[in-house]
C-alpha cells in the first residue's frame, strides 16, 4: 500500500500533474512530447549535435532522432551535416521555430505562474536547489 505521506509519492503525483498540464498548454501553440524541450536547447545553443541534445535531454538517440524528424516535417528545426566531420549533423531552429520557442517560453513563464502561486521568490529557490540535488541523487550512479 502506497502511504500518501511519503516524498516519493508526492513527487510522482507533482510530476504527472506537471506534465498533464505541460502537454495541455504546449498543445495549445502545436508543440508536443519533448518538442519544448529541444526549442529551449537550441535557444541557449544553436548548432548542437544530435549526440549533444541527446546527452542534454537525457534521452537515447534513437528517440531523439524520431523527435527531430517529426520537428523537421513541422518545419521546426533544420538539420546542416557538420562541415569538419561529414558524419554528423548540426541542429538549428528555423525562423518557424524561433517563433514557436517564444510562444514556448511564453507558455512556461505561465506554467510556473500556476505551480508556484503563494511560494515566496524564496521558497522557489530552495524548491529548486532540493530538486537539482534529488536529479543528481537520480542520475549518478
């Protein structure tokens, strides 16, 4: 029986409510499952490796490369082969995917308006420092 006290109880029930919500919102201006994600990627660097999104989304390259292809027929982002090593790609947003990542972010800006209603600028900080530390305890083996 799951006691409904316990952290990590709560914190699959935050997940899946933030996510439910994410994909609601994110729906509303046409992006789906992980699509934000890469948009904010590629925001703070443009011309990542598909190998370096991967690592930086923590997901296999086999998913994202399904990802990327189904951005790329939305017209979302553009793959240019690498000019020093023709073996891989470089991944850019288009200007229909620089518009979509400021209706992103746009998106997110209201998102946490909803999740951190009545949190002090405080509070959300320390939330935030306890989560980076549960996301290391999670990913270091």
């Amino acid at each position: 029986m799951t006691d409904k006290n316990q952290i990590g109880y709560r914190l699959f029930l935050v997940s899946r409510a933030h996510h439910n919500q994410a994909f609601r919102m994110f729906g509303e201006i046409g992006l789906f499952r992980g699509q934000p994600q890469v948009l904010f990627q590629l925001g703070d660097h443009e011309g990542r490796t598909q190998s370096e999104l991967a690592e930086k989304l923590e997901l296999t390259p086999a998913t994202l490369t399904n990802l990327l292809t189904r951005m790329e027929h939305a017209g979302l982002i553009e793959r240019r082969t690498d000019l020093a090593d023709c073996r891989c790609s470089r991944i850019f947003m288009t200007d229909a995917g620089r518009t979509k990542l400021s209706q992103a972010v746009e998106q997110t800006h209201k998102m946490d308006e909803i999740a951190f209603a009545g949190f002090t600028p405080e509070e959300q900080e320390l939330l935030n420092q306890y989560l980076e530390r549960v996301h290391q305890n999670l990913t270091h083996e």
